[in-house]
C-alpha cells in the first residue's frame, strides 16, 4: 500500500512521511476498522494536507482491510468573533470533511470539546460550529474548539482557535480580590458594621446584583447584607451576636452578576474574638404570686437559668438591686428562693399589692447581668369585722312606725376584696322575743316590726354579729339594746351609752317620728281646709282687683282682672287744683266726647258693648255734660304719682 501526503494549495515544500515502515503485520483476528498503524506527517509550513491511499497490494489473509483519511479544511485554523454581535445559534465557523472512499460510506458525523471548558459552542451534523448561547456572557478568550469527524470507523480530528472581541467586563468585588480577613470582638453590638464592600463592572450601565454565602450555613441568619447603600454593608444582624465558645471563625463567600457575567467568588474571612462576657437570664421578666404573710413565711422559687458566655460552668452570685421596696425581700445568693424579710400586710394599702423587683447575677470576674421580677401578692382573710361600739342602745315608742329604721350600728373589715365584705344578722340573743318586734338588715341596721302586745320599758338585748365572706369566715359581735318606752309631749334627747374595758362612749339619737295611721288622716284633714281656705282668699283678693271690694253685691268679671282690654288705651286727664267747677265738667265732657272711645257711642251702645261697666252713682264726684251721663267714678280719673317728699305745699285737687 503507497501513501501520499500532498497539499490542497500546492506551494512551497511538500509535506513529509515520517517512519512510514515497508510492512506492518496483521493478525486474522484484527476487525474491521481497527488502527493498524498511525503514520507521521508534517509541513514546514503548517498548512493543511490530505493523506491519500495510490495503491493496494492485498496479502492473501487480508483481503478484507480499508484505509481511510478523511479531513479536509481549506479555512484555516483561527476565527475572530465580536461577541456582543454574535447570538446564540449563530454560525462560528464551518468545518469541511470529506470521505475519500466510495465503498462502504457510512456518513460522518461531528463533535466538539474546548480548552478552557465552555458552554458556549456546539456542532451541527453538517459540521457548522454554533453558538451556543449570545457569545457576550462569555467570560474567556482565545478559547481552542478541537473537532473530531468520524464516519464509525476512522476518526480524525482538527483544532480551531476562536478569538472573542468586545466582550463584556466582568462584575468585581475590588477590596475582596485578596481575600482579606477582619477580627471582631464577640461582644460586638448587634447592627454593628463588619466590612464594606466595593463593586464594579466596567460597563457603567450594568446593574450588579450580589449574594452571600455563609459557612457554616447554620450561622446564615448572624449575618446581613445591606445593598441599599454604596458601598454595601456587611452587617451583624439586629438581634444577634457573635459566641466565641460556639464559633471562632467564618468563612464567608460573595459573588456578583450584571446578568451576562458572574465574578467571584470573592471571599471574606471574619475571625471571633473572644471576650470576657456577662451572665444572663433566659428571660427578662419573671412573674410570681404568693399571699402575704409573716416575715420567712414563704419560699418562692422564679426558676432562674442563669448562663454566662465564658462557660456554662461559671460561678455567679444573685442578688436583689435597690428600690422598689426590695428591702421588704430576700433572696439566697445560689438558688434565687425569694421569701420576705419582714411581715407583709397589704391590708389598708400598708403594703403595695403588686412589687416590681429588679435582680442581677454576677460572675466571677464582675459582670453582671439584670433582670426583673414581678410579685402578685394577695390578700388572705386575717381580720374579723369590727363594730364602732360593744354596745349599741336603740329606742322605739308609740309612734314609731311598723318597719321604721330605729338604728344603724357601724362595722368595718380592714381586709381588701371579697375578705373585707360582710353582712349581719343575729346572734345568740338574751330574749327570745327579739326577732318578734324587732330585725336586722344584711347591712347591719336595726328595725322596729311590731308592737302587738309590747309593753313600755321592755328592754330586748340580743347579739348582732358581721359575717365577713372570706374564706375561712371570721366574726365580728356586738350587743344591742332594744327599748320600748313611751314617748313624751316634748323633744326628748336620748344618749347610747356603749361600755367596753378600757373606755366609755356617749352617743346622743335622736327620738323616732313614725307617725300612727290616726296621724296620717289628722293630716290629710287638715290639707284639705287649707286648700279651701287657700281657694276663698284668692276669690276675695280678684274681687278687690277688679272692684275694689272683697266682697259685695255687685259682680265680678275676673277675665278683666289682670287684663284690662283697651282701659289701657284710654286717654286720661289730670285734674288741675283751683280750677272752676264749670271748666272741669267741660274738659270732662271734651274727654269724653273727643278723646275717648266711650264719645264715639251712644249711652245705650255703651251699655251693652263689651267694654261697658255697670253703672254706680258717687254722689261726691261731679257730673259730666247732661243729667243721662253717669257720674265720674274714682276709676276715670288720671292722677299723676307724686313722691311725698315733693308733695308738701301742693294745694289739693279739688273736682
């Protein structure tokens, strides 16, 4: 078998045939398609070259073997792409393959791998490289395509450099490039700043994003990213803190995309000092409720867990803060037990109900850490009621009404809530008629009932007892003194003497004013004359308004009384002293005919007009115009009001 290697382009020197031996040796067992020998070739010039098979000289056992060489590229081996122009299923380049035999033509096909790896780039069965995606989030240049084209048997394969331009910059974190570290004391306040950090893309219209990764994940939520400021913020998140006896260190990873590339990963490594920290409550607040009571009297136990960051064996101390009446409690150093240091009574308000209490642990090495204690406390039933008096005195006599009020005695509890309420009623009484002719109310006072067949001066003495609702109930006890006398014609003051060992109480009560049923009717008569008496002396005193008299024969219009109609109108004249006689009867018949409207009518319209008065003759007053005009009355004439102390010297009006 002869082999030439010969150029498409003939030029210059012909490529050469290294180590092509005379005769290669085949087993009957070699298959079909096997590689039996490989053979050297090379140009000085780098050109292409096709390898051609001239002749066959078949030996007897192998009449059955084929050599194919089948590459054939006339384009060259470098291609330059702008990579923002190129889109994804753009043709890069154009690879030209072709089988040399005609015998035993299975077809070629194609495939690709790049140097360094990409996504970007693929093959078609045609051998057209594609793009695989836009060639501008492609982050590499020169990238190496090497092709292999095979028909199944033979395969060759061929290189194709690919130079990008105009590429896109790739997003950075600049001041992570080196990835630095940062310490930071475990004691560090929550929202403090841990590094800023500082991005960039060359590509001014580029919008960056960025993530974080934190490890170990399970610390993810101690840290917080703030992209909301320039340049970003890596924070403690709020609420938390670093634990140097949980995790020293942190290795924490970010990257930045502008959506065509992504940089990084850009690493920060944050270093937890540790600190000498403070104890401190697994809660701040605790609430207790306990009773009052006598000094050591109680063990309250809040369930403090006390933990300290240095170790959780550290020793501490528990203490009260002073203030808020803290001095009324103590508690033990170790366990936190709270009991009172002095007898606790909240009864009338001595002692506040509700205590606000402060309480600190503190280490060994002085740190301390606070929190608070709230006690409810409650009032228990210690005290009995208690009356005003050892002795209460009370009368009733004849006239004091059938379930008239007759005293009230006067109890207190100094308990608070349900302890301090109480009712009375009777105790073991003296007198077995008692609850006969006399009650008790719930609140304590004492009521006459009857007083059938109850002599005068009967003295009742029974045990009045206050019965507080408290739990158990205590008793409060006083005597009364239940008298039935007769009353006397005038006040009477009586005195409630109340003995007890140590002094003497005088109480003055007043006599009773229950009236009896003969009482009540006497009244009742009595309202009934007034009001006639009432009724007739308004009769007289409308008569004298209207007629001047209060009684009498003539009659009354008592809708005139208070409204006079048009009198009101009437022009009056004022009679002048020392005047003739005649001239005073002509004015007053001027007055008559022309100013009044009694001049208008004739005597008889006059008579029975509404306006008209019965007629009545005074013989001492002179009369006007002809002998049918009656008299002038007191009525008609006007006289001018006069102070006395103007009216010496006046002569007298003279008609």
């Amino acid at each position: 078998m002869v082999f030439t290697a010969y150029k498409e382009l003939k030029k210059n020197q012909a490529p050469v045939i290294h180590g092509l031996p005379t005769s290669v040796n085949v087993g009957e067992l070699e298959y079909k398609g096997r590689l039996i020998y490989e053979l050297t070739v090379s140009d000085i010039n780098g050109d292409s070259f096709v390898c051609r098979k001239q002749s066959v000289s078949p030996s007897p056992n192998n009449t059955n073997v084929d050599f194919r060489v089948l590459i054939d590229s006339a384009n060259g081996n470098t291609v330059s792409k702008d990579a923002t122009a190129t889109l994804q299923n753009d043709i890069v380049y154009t690879v030209q393959a072709q089988n040399e035999l005609t015998t035993n033509d299975n077809g070629l096909s194609f495939s690709i791998s790049t140097v360094p790896a990409s996504s970007s780039f693929d093959i078609d069965g045609n051998g057209n490289i594609l793009a695989a995606r836009n060639l501008v989030l492609e982050n590499t240049t020169p990238i190496t395509i090497y092709v292999t084209v095979t028909d199944g048997v033979i395969w060759v394969k061929e290189t194709l450099r690919v130079d990008l331009t105009n590429m896109n910059n790739i997003p950075e974190i600049t001041n992570l490039k080196n990835s630095p570290s940062v310490h930071m004391s475990e004691l560090l306040a929550s929202n403090s700043l841990i590094y800023s950090l500082t991005g960039s893309d060359g590509d001014a219209s580029d919008t960056l994003t960025y993530s974080m990764n934190i490890d170990p994940v399970t610390d993810t939520a101690l840290f917080e990213l703030d992209t909301g400021v320039s340049p970003l913020q890596l924070r403690l998140a709020p609420g938390k803190m670093f634990d140097y006896e949980k995790t020293q260190y942190y290795n924490i990873t970010f990257t930045v995309t502008d959506s065509k590339a992504t940089g990084g990963p850009f690493i920060l490594n944050v270093h937890v000092l540790n600190e000498n920290e403070p104890c401190f409550f697994d809660k701040s607040t605790y609430s207790l409720s306990t009773n009052e009571g006598a000094a050591s009297s109680i063990s309250l136990n809040p369930g403090f867990i006390i933990r300290d960051g240095d170790g959780v064996n550290q020793a501490y101390s528990l203490s009260f803060l002073n203030g808020n009446g803290s001095e009324r409690f103590t508690m033990d150093a170790s366990s936190g037990l709270i009991s009172y240091a002095t007898d606790y009574d909240i009864d009338n308000n001595a002692m506040p109900s509700t205590v606000y209490l402060n309480v600190k642990c503190q280490d060994a090495t002085g740190e301390t850490g606070n929190a608070s204690v709230i006690i409810y406390i409650h009032d228990i039933n210690d005290n009995s009621p208690e009356f005003g008096s050892g002795d209460y005195s009370f009368f009733a006599d004849q006239f004091t009404g059938v379930g008239s009020l007759i005293g009230t005695t006067t109890a207190t509890d100094i308990d608070s809530g349900t302890n301090a309420q109480f009712t009375c009623s009777y105790g073991s009484t003296q007198n077995a008629i008692a609850n006969t002719y006399f009650t008790v109310g719930s609140d304590c006072s004492v009521f006459f009932t009857s007083r059938t067949s109850l002599a005068y001066d009967t003295v009742i003495r029974f045990t009045l007892l206050a019965i507080d609702k408290g739990t158990p109930a205590k008793t409060g006890t006083t005597f009364v003194n239940a008298i039935y006398r007769e009353a006397s014609t005038t006040t009477i003051s009586t005195s409630t003497t109340t003995t007890s060992t140590t002094s003497t109480t005088t109480t003055t009560v007043a006599p009773s004013t229950g009236l009896e049923d003969g009482s009540i009717a006497a009244i009742v008569i009595g309202s009934l004359v007034g009001a006639v008496l009432l009724g007739l002396l308004l009769y007289m005193l409308f008569r004298w308004c209207y007629t001047g008299f209060c009684c009498g024969p003539d009659p009354c219009d008592f809708a005139r009384c208070c409204q006079r109609g048009d009198y009101s109108n009437y022009q009056r004249r004022q009679i002048t002293p020392i005047r003739s006689r005649q001239r005073i009867e002509d004015r007053r018949r001027d007055s008559y005919e022309l100013d009044s409207d009694y001049g208008s009518l004739k005597n008889q319209d006059m008579r029975h007009s509404r306006f008209s008065r019965p007629e009545r003759n005074y013989p001492d007053f002179p009369q006007v115009g002809e002998p049918q005009f009656p008299r002038l009355s007191p009525s008609d004439a006007r006289v001018e009001m006069i102070s006395p102390k103007y009216a010496r010297g006046l002569p007298a009006i003279r008609y």
